[in-house]
C-alpha cells in the first residue's frame, strides 16, 4: 500500500513527498480511510508507529476541505490533547511539517512557560489547537479558548494521562466540548479505567490495533556490559571514541546522575547536555534543540524527561544506568530503531543492577547479548559467566548469524557472549 491509494489531497501528498514519506505504517494505512470518513476512531498504538501522523494528515484534509467550504474565519476546529509539553510541541512540528501547504494553522500551549505568546497566538486565531490539560483548562477558565465551533477532538496518550494523573483535567475539557463532534482516541494500553473513558467518549468507533513494542525492539541490537559502579563513566568515553557513535541518547535513574554524566563528558571534551524535571522548559527544548541538529553528541537524560521525545535517526541509546521497572527499559531502548531505521541499545550493569536486568530478561523473554572483554569487565558483576558455556560466538538472536559487533561495527568491545 503507498500513499496514493489513500485518496491524499495534492497538498499533504506534496508534504509527505518533502517527508520523505513513501509508504504509510500499518497504523496510518487502517486509521486514514477512517477518520476521513468522519468516522470514532480507537487506536490502540504508542509512540513510534507513526499514530501522530495517522491522525494529523486526515484531520488536516478534512479541515482543508471544511475551511475551503466554510470561508475565512479562524475558530478552533480541532483540539488535540497530549499528556507532556514535549509531546505536544512533536505533534506541533508534524502539523507544520505535514500541513504546510494546507493553509490551516495551529498553534501548541503547555504549562511552565509565559502565557502570554501562548494567549496572543489564541487571539489571532487558530483551526487546530495542540494542548496539554492543565495549561488548557487555565486558558479556558480565563476565558481565552473558545472551543464551540469544534468538530474534531483527538486524546492522544491516553494511559499516560492516567498514569500522571490528569483524567479528571481531561474529563473537565471533555464536559465543555460540543456533543456533535468527531472524537479519536489513543492508548498504547486498555485497562479498564481507559477503557471506560474511551466508551464514554467515542459513538459507535472502529477500533485499529497496531502492536510495536516486540517489532520495535526487535530491529534494535541490544548489548550489555558488566561493569563496575566506578568504572561506568570511563566505559562510556571508551563507547564515545568510536566515531559512528554519532549522537547517543543516555538514560541515568537519578537528576543528579544526569548532570554528574554531562559534567563528566564535557571535562572530557565531548559535547553533552543533560535533560531533566528540574531544569527551566526553555534549557531543555534548547537542550534538545542541539541535540536534534547534532550540535550535542550526547543528550544524558532521566526517564521522565525523555518520555515522548521523538529524535529521528537516533543511534545509540545507552543506558547508564539499569531502570528498576522493566518496561521502562523497553521505552528506552524504543528511542532508537524508529519507523524501521535500525538502532543500538548498550546498557550498563554493575553488581547492585543485577536484579534490575534479570526482570527486564524475563519480560523480553531473551537474555540481551553480553560484550566480554572490554577493558572494564568487571566478573563480579556477571557470575552468569561460570554458567554460560565457553566463550564462544554463538549464533545472534535476532539475525540468525554469528554475533555481529556493535556500535557500528567495531569489533574492540570484545566478543558477545549470552547472559543468563
Ligand atoms: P510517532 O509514532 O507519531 O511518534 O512517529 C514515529 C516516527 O515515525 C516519527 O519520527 C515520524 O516522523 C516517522 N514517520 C511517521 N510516519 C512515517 C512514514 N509513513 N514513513 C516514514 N516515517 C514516518
């Protein structure tokens, strides 16, 4: 299936092609056709599958085609509801990137900045508006939203808005929006809670499914390295000496930890910034800023200031530091390998980690291959050694062939080995 099959207007077809966008993801290819046919719409899908793009580019059509029918003025036709700020501004970029010859105009508000741009790009007026729930029920309450000549409302995230706890935000915006609307509702997961909310919202919805995170993690090789608490930092100078480590993305538990990796990083002349909760909004999008145009080589950031951040062609993902919930693993490592480029995952474990790792082994079902030999080994920290039988390359997982290198192919990380 490629993108003409889709019945795309010249405008959005044009703004893909710029994309470089040939073919729609399994999520776009079943969503399109239905939100252009004005139809409720329950995706089941998280980040990475390309679902912002499955519901940006039908709902810019259909606003195209409403505003082409209905004249000049600018109302808020669409409201778009996302959990964090970095989230909503991604969602912003992919409108501008995919409505650009459309002539239909957003704008994004989160909290923790000035109202006032945000208030002044309201007055102008706007046909889609791209929220987070707080910020947005501020606006509202200060009487400078106006949401009555809405006809399409999408809530993207939804799980995540009740992991964070902004359901009872969202069901306060829900109650100000008009009944004769098109809803489209997102969740990578259902549990009953979201599940109620999604019946409560949608009339008579076509339900997609897409499942990423096995495919996902799937293109992604993953490494491990036993290594000492001590030694992390002079095995991550060791991994950054290999030049096609272009740019990495590391994870650290801790805020300190962040800044304490950066710091250490840029003593050793490589340019790094640290992302996380306790820096200003306008360091960390500028933080990110550097990154995404390959200014910083390496972003060190914590788990919840990570959560959404889309960086195309990301290479490396490099865990730090072992999360203590195993999925958040999958979320990290999800940063890399994005719609079918391939990625690298290489994480860090010291003796304390271990009970970390084996949690996050038992929900991938696999034990992640294990680089010996590099000039930080630390045995203590893998006594899975004695057990695993002589070194050896055993075939790969993934590829079904002997153990490929990593880090772009550099064989000085030593041979793999497979943990157990
Ligand atoms: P999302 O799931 O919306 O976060 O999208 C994940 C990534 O896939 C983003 O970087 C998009 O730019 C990219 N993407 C979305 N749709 C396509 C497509 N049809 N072809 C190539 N890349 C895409």
């Amino acid at each position: 299936m490629s993108f003409e099959n889709l019945n795309l207007i010249a405008p959005i077809m044009k703004a893909l092609q710029t994309e470089g966008y040939t073919h729609p993801t399994p999520i776009q290819d079943r969503a399109i056709p239905i939100i252009l046919g004005k139809k409720d719409l329950l995706g089941c899908a998280q980040t990475g599958t390309g679902k912002t793009a499955a519901f940006a580019i039908p709902l810019l059509q259909l606003l195209h085609g409403e505003e082409r029918a209905g004249g000049k003025r600018r109302d808020i036709r669409t409201l778009i509801l996302t959990p964090t700020r970095e989230l909503a501004i991604q969602i912003g970029e992919s409108f501008t990137a995919y409505g650009r010859h459309t002539g239909i105009t957003h704008t994004v508000i989160f909290g923790g900045v000035s109202q006032k741009a945000q208030t002044n790009a309201l007055r102008a007026g706007v046909h889609i508006l791209i929220a987070t729930p707080g910020r947005l029920l501020d606006l509202m309450n200060q009487g400078h939203v106006d949401l009555r000549r809405l006809t399409h409302f999408v809530l993207d995230e939804a799980d995540r808005m009740l992991d964070m706890g902004f359901i009872h935000d969202v069901k306060k915006v829900l109650a100000k929006l008009p009944a004769n609307r098109q809803s489209l509702f997102f969740s990578a997961t259902m549990p009953p809670e979201i599940a109620k909310l999604a019946d409560a919202i949608l009339v008579n919805p076509e339900k997609v499914a897409v499942t990423p995170p096995a495919t996902t993690v799937e293109s992604i090789e993953q490494s491990l390295y036993f290594v000492g608490k001590k030694e992390k930092k002079l095995l991550l100078r060791h991994i950054l000496d290999n030049p096609s480590v272009v740019s990495a993305l590391v994870f650290t538990r801790t805020k300190r930890g962040a800044n304490i990796v950066a710091g250490d990083l840029i003593k050793a002349g490589i340019t790094a910034e640290a992302i996380h909760g306790n820096k200003s909004q306008g360091a960390r999008q500028r933080a990110l800023g550097n990154f995404k145009a390959r200014r910083t080589r390496v972003l060190v950031a914590t788990d919840i200031a990570a959560r959404g951040i889309d960086i195309e062609e990301l290479s490396h993902v490099i865990n730090y530091e072992i999360p203590n919930v195993p999925e958040t693993y999958v979320h990290r490592i999800g940063r890399t390998g994005r719609a079918g480029l391939s990625g690298t995952a290489i994480s860090f474990c010291d003796t304390e980690e271990k009970e970390f790792l084996r949690d996050i082994q038992k929900l991938l079902a696999r034990n992640i291959p294990v680089i010996e030999e590099h000039p930080f080994m630390q045995r203590e920290a893998a006594p899975v050694a004695r057990q695993a039988p002589p070194r050896q390359n055993r075939p790969h997982p993934q590829s079904g062939q002997s153990a490929r290198t990593n880090a772009g192919g550099s064989r000085r990380y030593g041979r793999r080995r497979y943990g157990r």
